[in-house]
C-alpha cells in the first residue's frame, strides 16, 4: 500500500492543517469564542447559548478535541471543556511567523489592479 498524502508532509504541517480544519465551521468558532469567555463549562452550557441540539454541539466538541484545540475533563457524569492553550500557542506561532515575515519582506509580489 503507499504512503497517504500526508507523509508528504511534516507533522507540524499536518498539525496546523488539523487545526485550521477543526476552525473551519463557524459553529466551532463561536464555541471557542464562547470557552474564552467562561474559561469552562460542560456540553449543556454550550446547547443553552447556540442555535444548535446537543448532539450536533457534542460533534463539534468532538472535532475541536480531535484536533487538540480544546480538553475535556471528567465531572462527574459530564465533561468539562476548555481551550488547549498549548495548541493555541502552535497556532499563534504559526501566524506570528507569517506576520514577521510579510512585515519584513520589502517588495510586493501581486499588485491590486
């Protein structure tokens, strides 16, 4: 069997191609948005704030945690969500490095016509 298109590639780039997936609905993003705002809170809170039924909310609980951008902690009969921060970290890395870059580069390669 070959290799699959991602061993082209480093796992720091698969990582961030997780990542940026994971971000790539918008119902992901206001429950990120909505954890930064409370630090932490269990499934129910999330369905209590969002147009959105419990399992749909737990599916995107699910792909955030896949991809590492948020944790789950056993209470009880619940889990407890918050933000990885150290995954936020790789991904505020990510784009300070691109910030620099184009902060430094002195020529502009595409022109707006």
């Amino acid at each position: 069997m070959g290799a699959s298109k991602t061993d082209h590639f480093t796992e720091k780039q698969n990582q961030l191609a997780a990542i940026a997936k994971a971000l790539g609905h918008p119902a992901r993003v206001a429950i990120i948005e909505y954890l930064l705002s409370v630090d932490s809170c269990i499934c129910g809170d999330i369905v209590n704030v969002l147009p959105l039924a419990q399992p749909t909310v737990s599916q995107h609980l699910k792909e955030l945690k896949n991809a590492g951008i948020i944790k789950g902690n056993i209470e009880g009969n619940a889990i407890c969500y918050c933000i990885n921060e150290e995954t936020l970290s790789i991904l505020q890395a990510f784009f300070s490095h691109i910030n620099n870059h184009l902060q430094n580069k002195k020529s502009n390669c595409c022109y707006i016509i």
